[in-house]
C-alpha cells in the first residue's frame, strides 16, 4: 500500500522504456522512431495495445516542423479502429497528468503515456522562441540559452552559484550518466566555450531526438503488471507570470508550491530527479524542493536533462527514471521534477514510493 | 534506432513561416503606439506596483487592470547575458548583451538587448537608456536596443512613474507577427523507399505482418496493429478511382485548367487509396469504379495524373471497402 493516498485511486508507474537519445535520427520518422519503445515498454508489462483503457502523448509539431505529427505517431500505437487517446502539446509528463487525471477519474484503469521530440531536422534554439509572448518577447528571438543565461547571471549575483559551481554540476550529471546506457552526452565532456555568457557549452543540454513511455494502473492492475509498482502519492503542477521581469529569476516558487501539494515535505526522499536542463536551473531547484548539496539525496542518478535531453520527453523521463529505481529496489521514496517554458517557468512536481520490501 | 544513418537518407530544405495577425486590446495597444511616439507606458497592477511591459490582467489576481502611467526611456540593468554570436533575427548582428531593465518609475523590468562593446563593459546595476529605431511602427522593435547611459554610474531612480491616458492619435490595434523556421526534412525508412521507387517509376506500398493490408504510400506503422509494415509490395500501376470530386478554384501556382477532377485511386493490390489528379477524360465523365493508370512527364518524379486505361468499370464491391 502507498504510504499516504490523498487520492481516489492508487495509480502506479508499472513500467517505463525510453529510445537511445541521439543528435540525429535522419533515417528514421517520428513514428518509426517511437513505435519500437511503445513496443518494449507494453512488453515490460504483458500488455497488449488494445487492453490499454487510455492512451495520452506530448509532443510538439514545432520541433521537426511537421503538423499533426502526432496523428502520425499514434499509427504505432494502433490507434484504429479509434481508441480513447488525447494529447498535449507539452512535455510528456503533463500528459502523464492527463492520463492519471483519467484514471482518478474511474474512467480506465490502465494508461499508456508517451513523448517523443525530433529536434535534429531544425534550430531548437529557435524554434523555442516561438513559444514566448508573441508582441513582446518572440519579436526579439530570444533563445533558450540566451534566457537560461539571465537566470544564470541572476543566481550568480545572488551568491547563489558561480560558474565553477555551475561546472561542477554539469559534470556530476554527466559522471552519473556513465551508468545510462540511454544518455546522449556521458563521461568526461569538456566546460566548452561560452554559449551566452555564463553558461559554456557544458552548462547547456545537448541537443537530440528521443522517446520515452510509461505505463500507468491502478491498484490490484498495478500490483499485477509489476513486481514493485512505483506508486504516485502526490503530484501537482503549477505556472509563474510569463513576462520574466515580474519574475525572481532565482527562485521557483511554482515548483515549490506543487511540492507542497504532491506532500513532498512530509517525509524524506532517497532520490531526486529533476528536469534541469541547465545547470543554474538545478541550483533552482535544489532550493525550491531543500535538497542540499552533500546531503544523502541522489540527485539525478540518470544523469538528467544535462546528459540527454529530448525536448517534449526529458520531463516524463524523469517521472520514468525514479520510477524505474523503484520498480528495482533502487529507492524507497523519490521526487521527479518537469518542467515547461522559460526559465522554469512551469512545473510539475510528483512524488513516487515503493511499497516496504 | 541505429547509431549511423545509412548512406543514402533523403533530405529537402523545408520552410514554414507562419505570419500571424494579432489584435492588440487596449493595453497592449496603447503601449506599442507609445513606443511609436517614444513614449514608454506601464500599468498599475493591483497592489500599486508599476508594470513595464504592460499586460490587461494582473499577474497574482487576474483582474483587469487598465490604469496607466508613463515611465523613464532609461533605468537600471537587473540581470544580464553577454551574446558572443547573435543569430540571425535578434536585435543586433554584432555582439551584444541580453538584459533585463527596470526602468526608472517601473517595478518589474524589460528584455531586450544592449549594445556593448564587450562583457566587460556590462553589469548588473548599471545604467542604460533606449535607443530608437528610426522607423516607429508601434511594435517592439521600435526599441532598437538599450545603449550605456553617459556618466551613468551605477543603480540610482531617474523619477517616478506620471499618469497618462493611453491616448495617442492613430493608435496601432495590430501587430503582423512574422516568423520562419528553416528545417531539414527526411522523410524515414518507409517513405525513403517509396520515394526511391517512385524514381525509378514503380509504386512501392508496404504489408502489415500481421494483418496483411498493404499501405500505400506507406507510413512505417500499420494503425490498426501498431507494428512496422515491413514487407515491400509493388502495386498498380493501374487502379479505380474509389470516389473524387470535382475541382472549380484555381490554386495558386498550380497550372492546371479548371475545372478538373481530384480522385482516390485504390492502385491494385492496395489496401488504401492515394489520391491524384484524373485526367484524358473530360471532367464530367469521371465516375467511382473508373480504371486508371499513371502518367509520367519527363523528370517527374511522381505521376502527373492519371488516365483512363479503357478496360470496363470495376465493380462496386471490388473497392467498396476502400472507399
Ligand atoms: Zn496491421
């Protein structure tokens, strides 16, 4: 049994499975490339397409600059004849919340989430901006880096960081990545040259195409799909103003408050992933959720969004990532982080627990 | 997924560009005609604190804010991220500075750029001023950049935020807001053969393993069983036009006279219709169950329509499935 249920229902990541993450998969379209991991993340728990009561995916079109493409990738999941499904222009782990929404609901009683982003065909940095306030903001092209690199600035000011300590997080995550078979980016990866300054090449993610999937039951499906179900005990999302300047760029009381809400704070956790995918932005979060420096928390053991980050995907692989150290005796107790937007704008905190050996 | 494309993987330059027109509200309106006449509005948000750029509701309560007020063309830099190489549609093609600039009456600030001659002449605190464009349209981009105020020290308040009424003669109630992204289009391993194919003038579908229908042109997924087709299949050339209709607007760079017939062709040995252009038939004579074949012009690397073979009409139940 979960700890704490707050909830109706007892929901559960049975599973998890996610692509190699790579800078390019030119032979492959969106679909070949999500269909093998829709396959292996199904067989992890003996289900069949069919029996799978919801199915909710995020991707953005943007990305790869095709439209609807996720009516496409929906072929690889045996979409027809027509199936429950939906889907959100967002990172995948909002449509995690979706499906466990649906399943809070009484309405299915097994999930199916996937996401998937394909950037390699255009220019992420670019292409992000697209998604800033259009009168104000994307008139001026303002890249990912180049926003990231304000919070930079503005944490270094604060005394909250500087730029070897931005480094020595850059390279944390990319050492723990070694154990990743996944990661796009492991080992020893040169600090680099400044991107937008603070932030060099090290402190930026790479940039890649990837899938990730979960599967999400309820109780005594869960219970029978896995061996160590990785139950959801709280989860919660939550969004700041978009203009940065009405924000404190050094702080993330979004993140903060969805903790709250998904009762991060009412017990200790042994593992922390977060969606991070610059190293200032850890140092954000490490505040927002009191996980310290040194203290006894994993902090991405998977090596985070530092070593792959496939854009539209690296959110839920969080969520998959502490949910999989779960399902293997990894961890007891864990919180996984997403995030959306500039600058940490939007965030999704959950927390997940194992049931006591 | 494999490491390493294969050798011969497809590519095409792809361009979207998406110009959208937005309405601007009263807000928004009043302050991108003020950049116009180079005069920078804020508003009052409901706990009194000056917001520049202005929006209609607040950021804490939502409610509708519309109370005005005029700030300085200068203030403070509250944070700030040197780019060493520009791309190409921001503000500055030389090295510049991103910042953030609390202008002086305002409580929240701004991002644009700042044109510096290097990081070393840019921190946190310092004063900066807007530089105008020379040609006002009422958008953002009638700030050209900030530039370092002269003998600006650092931090300091030039004033405070002045009331003013939003009203300018000829306001902007619209922005076009232009925008192109470049990509790099491959079309995957099951589109790449049936392209390839195409080349050579043959129509290349692919079989589901598992329920055996053949798509053409093929996706890489059967959608009823959620598996790769793997199996190539040769289909057509001929086929029966399954349902069509009839086409009275010409498009645009598309030189064909109208009016003309658009038609799903199920080719044999299909299990989906494609569709083309039919034509060798005048238009009002097309019908379902017409047997057709493809032709080819020289260089074309699909069919440019397809025509009659003169063989008796399919029968309905022949293709009534693949309607
Ligand atoms: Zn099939």
């Amino acid at each position: 049994m979960p700890r704490t249920s707050r909830y109706a229902r007892d929901v559960a990541v049975v599973a998890f499975a996610q692509s190699d993450h790579l800078r390019r998969t030119d032979e492959l379209s969106e679909v070949e490339m999500v269909m093998p991991v829709l396959h292996e993340v199904l067989a992890a728990t003996g289900l069949k397409a069919g029996e799978i009561g919801f199915t909710c995916s995020g991707s953005s079109d943007y990305l790869a600059g095709r439209a609807f493409s996720f009516t496409m990738t929906l072929d690889g999941v045996g979409a027809w004849p027509p199936i429950s499904e939906s889907h959100v222009e967002m990172d995948g782990a909002w449509a995690l919340y979706e499906a466990w929404v649906k399943i809070q609901t009484g309405e299915a009683d097994t999930a199916l989430v996937y996401s998937y982003g394909k950037s390699s065909p255009g220019s992420v940095r670019d292409v992000l901006t697209r998604q800033l306030d259009p009168y104000y903001l994307a008139p001026l092209w303002p890249d990912s880096v180049a926003l990231a690199a304000l919070q930079a600035r503005a944490l270094i000011d604060a005394g909250e960081t500087d730029e070897a300590a931005l480094g020595a997080i850059a390279a944390r995550s990319r050492a723990a990545a070694e154990d990743n078979p996944h990661a796009q980016l492991r080992g020893d990866v040169p600090r680099g040259e400044y991107q937008v300054a603070p932030l060099r090449t090290g402190d930026c993610p790479p940039i890649g195409d990837g899938v990730a999937a979960v599967v999400l039951a309820a109780g005594d499906t869960a219970r029978r799909l896995c061996g160590r179900p990785a139950w959801i005990t709280g989860i919660d999302h939550r969004i700041e103003a978009h203009g940065l300047g009405l924000r404190d760029l050094t702080d993330s009381p979004s993140t903060r408050l969805a903790a709250e809400r998904a009762g991060l704070f009412e017990a200790p956790v042994d593992t922390a992933e977060l969606h991070a995918p610059f190293s200032s932005q850890e140092v954000v979060l490490r505040k927002a959720l009191g996980l310290a420096e040194g203290d006894a928390v994993a902090v991405n053991p998977s090596g985070g969004a530092l070593a792959a980050n496939p854009v539209m995907a690296a959110g839920l692989i969080r969520i998959g990532e502490a949910a999989a150290r779960i399902h293997r005796g990894a961890s007891d107790r864990a919180v996984a982080h997403a995030t959306s937007g500039p600058c940490l704008q939007q965030n999704l905190v959950a927390v997940l627990e194992g049931d006591p050996a | 997924m494999t490491a390493a494309p294969p050798p011969q993987v497809l590519r095409a330059p792809l361009v979207v560009e998406f110009p959208f027109t937005r309405s601007l509200g009263p807000v928004q309106s009043a302050f991108l005609t003020g950049l116009r006449e180079r005069v920078v509005l804020g508003v009052r948000t409901g706990d009194g604190r000056v917001m520049v750029p202005p929006v209609e509701y607040d950021p804490v309560t939502a409610e509708e804010i519309r109370e005005l007020v005029e700030v300085a063309p200068a203030g403070t830099v509250t944070t700030w991220a040197w780019n060493g190489d520009p791309r190409p549609q921001q503000p500055l093609a030389t090295p510049f500075a991103w910042v953030l600039v609390r202008l002086d009456g305002a409580d929240t600030a701004i991002l644009h750029a700042l044109d510096a001659p290097g990081p070393d002449a840019v921190r946190t605190g310092m004063r900066v001023r807007i530089r105008w464009a020379a040609d006002r349209t009422g958008a953002i981009t009638d700030i050209t950049c900030f530039e370092p105020e002269e003998n600006g020290g650092d931090g300091g308040d030039g004033g405070a935020a002045t009331p003013h009424d939003g009203a300018f003669a000829d306001p902007v109630t619209g922005i076009v807001a232009e925008a192109r992204l470049d990509y790099t289009y491959s079309p995957g391993r099951a589109q790449t053969a049936y392209i390839n194919a195409l080349a050579e003038r043959r129509t290349v579908g692919e079989r589901c393993p598992s329920c055996h229908k053949v798509y053409v042109p093929p996706r890489g997924a059967c959608p009823t069983c959620g598996v790769a087709t793997t199996d190539r299949v040769e289909v057509g050339p001929a086929g029966t036009v399954t349902t069509y209709c009839i086409v009275n607007i010409k498009a645009r760079n598309l030189d064909i006279e109208v009016p003309y017939v658009y038609a799903h062709i199920a080719l044999d040995g299909a299990d989906l219709a494609l569709h083309g252009r039919i034509g060798g038939i005048p238009y009002d004579q097309v019908r379902m169950g017409l047997r057709v074949e493809p032709v080819w012009t020289d260089g074309g690397r699909y069919p440019d329509h397809y025509r009659p073979t003169g063989e008796p009409d399919a029968d309905y139940d022949a293709y009534k499935e693949l309607i």
